[in-house]
C-alpha cells in the first residue's frame, strides 16, 4: 500500500510518498500555488497512492490567526486535487494529536521528540551522526531527506501513523 502524506502549511506544504511493504519514502517541499497540481499529480505521486493522508489541524479551544484559516483552505484544495484526479482511493485526515500520541505515546511530544521516533523506525545503516538519513558516500534508508527539514519529517510522521493504525478521519468524496 503507497500513501501520499502531505503536512500542510500557509505557503509551502511537505509530501511524503510512503510504501508500506518496502518501508521506502520519497519526499520533498512543494509551493501551494500553481505547481502544486504539478508537483504531486506528474511526478506520479498521486496516481499510484492507495491513501492521501493530510495532516489537519486540531482544535484546542483558543483563538487562531489567519495562518491558520490559511493552512485550512489549503487542506481543502488538496482534498480537491485528489478528488478531481481521482487520484487517491480514500483520502483522510490525521492530527498532529494523534501522530504525537502514536509515535511517542505522549500529547505533549515536541517536533524532536516525533523526528526521533520518526528515525528509530528505519535501520541505521548509513554514516554519519544520524545513520539513519546516512551521508553521500553511506546513504542510510531515509537519505535524501533534509536534516532540517521539520516539515518533511512531519508528513513522514503523518505517513507512518497512519500505515501502522490505519487511523484517521475519512473524507467525503467530493461530487
């Protein structure tokens, strides 16, 4: 099963293709504009996922600003993108709750704590400080993925909560 997860944000959203059998990930940083369609329906991102999973924000009760009414509306154009593409067979919803409870068993969990509950799933097979992404010359399983890169490691995160639970919240299909 191959799950498309995409941790959205106000101007630039984080997509991980994710295989389930292989334990393999492709990821990158996409601009939510005019090369979003681009970037996930031609590079085959969308045509061969099983599940698009987005991770959607939750909420906790207190104000929010436009940033975030912003990263709502984006998470709708996804939605969009994979219905009129008919891309994905389901499509769900994953919070940030859930991904901090499942991958450190606490909701209190911080982005460090996820990126190393994150890299504690794949074998440290490469070199470097974190064998794990590995170096150019000792690739580890998640090379590629930059080491900075908070928002890529939050739609891995997605990817994986949901391929190891299977839990979220199923969307509509958008008629």
């Amino acid at each position: 099963m191959k799950i498309l997860a995409i941790d959205p944000g106000t101007e630039k959203s984080a997509w991980c293709g994710y295989d389930r059998v292989s334990r393999s990930a492709r990821t990158g940083l996409v601009m939510n504009n005019a090369t979003l369609g681009y970037e996930l329906r031609y590079r085959n991102l969308m045509p061969e996922c099983d599940v698009l999973a987005i991770e959607m924000i939750d909420s906790y009760g207190m104000r929010v600003g436009r940033d975030v009414f912003r990263t709502l509306m984006w998470i709708g154009r996804f939605i969009e993108l994979a219905y009129t593409g008919q891309a994905a067979d389901r499509v769900v919803l994953v919070t940030r709750r859930a991904v901090k409870l499942h991958l450190c068993n606490s909701p209190r969990a911080t982005d460090a704590n996820i990126r190393r509950a994150v890299l504690d799933r794949f074998a440290s097979t490469g070199g470097g400080s974190e064998p794990e992404i590995g170096t150019k010359d000792q690739p580890g399983p998640l090379y590629g993925i930059r080491a900075s890169g908070s928002h890529i490691f939050a739609a891995l995160a997605v990817a994986i909560t949901w391929a190891e639970t299977e839990e979220g919240e199923e969307v509509a299909a958008i008629d």
